[in-house]
C-alpha cells in the first residue's frame, strides 16, 4: 500500500493558482516525468525558491484556502506526482484540482483554518514532516521535538480512488 506524508513544504497563501503550480507555457511537454523541473517556478512567495532542496525533498504541500484555483488542467496534479507530492493539505481547494488530485491517486485534504494555523507553526523546523493514515483519516504533523494529530473527512469514493492509487487503478479493479 502507498504511504502518504513526508518532508513538509509550508506555502503560507491562499489562492495558489495552477498557472503558479506549473506555468502554462510547459503544458506542451510529452510526458509527464517532462514537468518535473517545472514545479511551483512561477510562484511569487517571500523566502520562497522553487529550485530548493526543500522543494525537492517534500512530499506534502500545507496551503491555506482556494489551492489550485484558475484554469482546470491535470497537470497541476502531474507535476506534483512526478515530484513525488502525495498530499496537499489546505482549507479548501479548487473543485477540479480536487477531483484531479484524487483521480491521480493522490490526497487532498482539507482541514479548517485554526487546525492550518497550527500545523503552520511547525514551519519553523527544519525537520517538518507529516504522517497520513488515509484509511483512519488522520494526519500527524511532527517537527521540533513537538507533535499535533488532525482528523480529516474524506468521501467514501474518494478515499476509495485513493487507496487505489487513482481512478485508473480503481477502474481496473472494479470494472
């Protein structure tokens, strides 16, 4: 079974749109894996370097409100998952982004804004890392020597395309 969490990338804004996550001018690529160098390099974030090793190591995004907004493309999420992303955490996302995420057999969860402002304090330690139990629908969030649990709802469909590993997947198992 995949696993979900890892090393933390904290973009502490809201309405991170998709032309942000991978500029439009990439959209012409292949393949996938083509995205890769891509990710995020029109994000305008103060402190932010889409070229870090931070970057390139995370494997969980922690956002605040409307991720993934603007126009509706898979290859927001694709960039994600060939940057070995698994999950996206934020108040609330784009509906396509979403859908997209779960149909890539990814998560997308969301979670009110004063459970965010918690998990955003631990954007302060280098060693930030999320674990993510998508069957029990909860999340731990550990850095610092510290540690806060979340609960997260997901729809039994969704968590299903998930557990997967996309609608693909799920498709053949079922279909």
């Amino acid at each position: 079974m995949k696993t979900f969490g890892g090393p933390v990338l904290f973009l502490d804004r809201a309405d991170i749109n998709t032309d942000e996550i991978i500029p439009a001018k990439y959209l012409n690529e292949i393949t996938k894996q083509d995205l890769r160098p891509f990710i995020l390099e029109d994000l305008k974030l103060d402190g932010f370097d889409p070229g870090s090793e931070k970057t390139s190591n995370a494997r969980v995004v922690v956002s605040r409100a409307n991720f993934g907004c603007g126009s509706s493309r898979e290859h927001a999420p694709w960039v994600f998952e060939v940057n070995e992303i698994n999950a996206v955490v934020a108040e609330s996302f784009a509906r396509i982004f979403r859908q997209n995420m779960f149909n890539c057999g990814m998560a997308a969860i969301e979670l009110p804004e004063n459970d965010l402002n918690v998990i955003f304090s631990y954007s302060q330690y280098a060693d930030a890392s999320m674990k993510i139990d998508i069957e029990a629908q909860n999340l731990t969030i550990s850095g610092g020597g510290r540690q806060n649990s979340f609960s997260f709802e997901l729809s039994p469909f969704d968590k299903a395309l998930v557990l997967a590993g996309g609608w693909v997947d799920y498709a053949d198992t079922r279909y």
